[in-house]
C-alpha cells in the first residue's frame, strides 16, 4: 500500500482534505495510506516556533531548517523515499510529472510532501534533504498546502482501483488517448435541456462513429483552447499505465 506523508503547519486543513471524496475513499479502501504531520511538534522552543526573519533583512519569515529536516527524517522509512517541497521554484506539475511521480512513490512503497510556507524555507534544509520541488503553477499562493493536497489528488485518483471506471480516466484531457491534448464534451440526460438537444451521434449506439465523434472534438477544442500542447506532443502526453 502507497503511503502518502504530508508534514504541514496545518495539519487539520490537510486531514479535512485527505478524509474527503475519491482521497477518503482510496484510503478507506486500503490502497492508500495517509499520514499527516505536524511540523510545529519538531520546534526546539517552548513557544513551538518555527520560523524567524532572514539573515541580512528583508521582509517575510524563514521556515527553519531543523523542523524540517528533523520532521522529514522521523517520518521517513528510508533514505531512497522521494521527498516533495512545494514551491512556486519547483518544476511545474503536469499530468505526464503526476505519474512519474506516482512511479517513483509506488517503487519505494511511500513519498514524503512538505508543505513550504511564509516566504521560504532556510535553504540549508533543501542542502541536507535535496528535496524535489515541485509548483502546481505560475503564480504564487499564501502555502504549500493546497499545492500538496493538488499533487496528492493527481497521483491519487491514478493509483491502480481507485476510479471505479479506471476507463474513464483513460480519456481524460493530457492522457495518451487524448494526443496529450484536451477532452470532448461529455452529455448525461435529458436529451434536450432548454431547447439544447445532445448531438444526434451519441444516440445512434454506434460506437465506432461515437468514438470518432468525440476525438474529432477533442481535437478542435485542444486546438482552440491549447495549442500549445499540439507544438511537442510527445512532450505532454502522460504516458499509459
Ligand atoms: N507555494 C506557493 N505558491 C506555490 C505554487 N504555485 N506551487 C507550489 N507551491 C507553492
């Protein structure tokens, strides 16, 4: 069973998340295990600090060093477990970086995500952990743990058995049947909602023609919406599992 290990200031934030929807329920089903952290309980000082203002000014707090690296090693079963800092300085995730990830977690059996916060963390913790960083995008949040609980999910909702229609995330937008490019539109009933009737084609039964249907549409909305994921297809496409 994967273990997830998540070590944040606010662990009750990150367990509210993790116990809810598809996450609780690949735990409840056993193929995932999460544990959450306290980074506050590795403070070496009575009033549980853990961070301080930057050598050489400036504005904004320093996570120190010690909770983290002290935190990371007394969760960690092994020195080869991946280890995830977030930070907006990471390589940005994408699906294709979700499964090597996801990969990389099931061959050591668990990984380790630390939440980053204030403006930083003490850079003597990344020299001792060499911690992968990873952002969820270009722009900057106020902590690390909606970015965790993001990763967490991505990789998650592709462990082996946790979509009941594991089909269905199959072709998903950035996967191998989708070129890497986006999804078609998807219709559930009524067949016609406000004078807005479904396309004829997803009602014939004809599977082939609905298939075809639906990559050409998949196909003209990459185009419009992401062009940039035609550029280097190979690129962006997640590989299968
Ligand atoms: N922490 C703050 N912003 C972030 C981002 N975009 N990705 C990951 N971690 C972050």
């Amino acid at each position: 069973m994967l273990e997830i290990k998540v070590l944040t200031l606010f662990p009750d934030m990150v367990r509210a998340v993790l116990e809810t929807s598809i996450l609780g329920r690949a735990q409840a089903q056993g193929q995932v295990r999460y544990e959450v952290t306290d980074i506050r309980d590795f403070s070496v000082d009575k009033h549980r600090t853990v961070d301080d203002t930057p050598y050489g000014g400036g504005a904004g707090m320093i996570m120190m060093a010690s909770c983290i690296v002290e935190a990371v090693e007394a969760v960690r079963t092994s020195d080869a477990s991946p280890v995830l800092l977030t930070s907006p300085q990471g390589d940005r995730l994408d699906e294709r970086l979700t499964l090597e990830l996801l990969a990389e977690a099931e061959s050591e059996g668990e990984i380790i995500l630390v939440c980053g916060h204030y403006k930083g963390i003490d850079e003597r913790a990344q020299d001792i952990l060499g911690m992968r960083e990873i952002s969820i995008g270009d722009y900057v949040l106020s902590g690390g743990e909606l970015p965790a609980l993001v990763i967490v999910d991505a990789m998650v909702r592709r462990v082996a058995g946790v979509l009941h229609d594991a089909a269905s995330a199959d072709c998903d937008s950035f996967t191998a049947e989708r070129d890497g490019g986006l999804d078609c539109p998807w219709y559930t009933k009524p067949p016609v909602y406000r004078e807005l009737a479904i396309p004829e084609v997803l009602l014939t039964g004809h599977h082939a023609k609905i298939e075809q249907w639906r990559q050409e549409q998949a196909r003209a909305r990459t185009r419009a919406r992401r062009p940039d994921l035609l550029g280097e297809p190979d690129a962006k496409i997640a590989p299968e599992r």
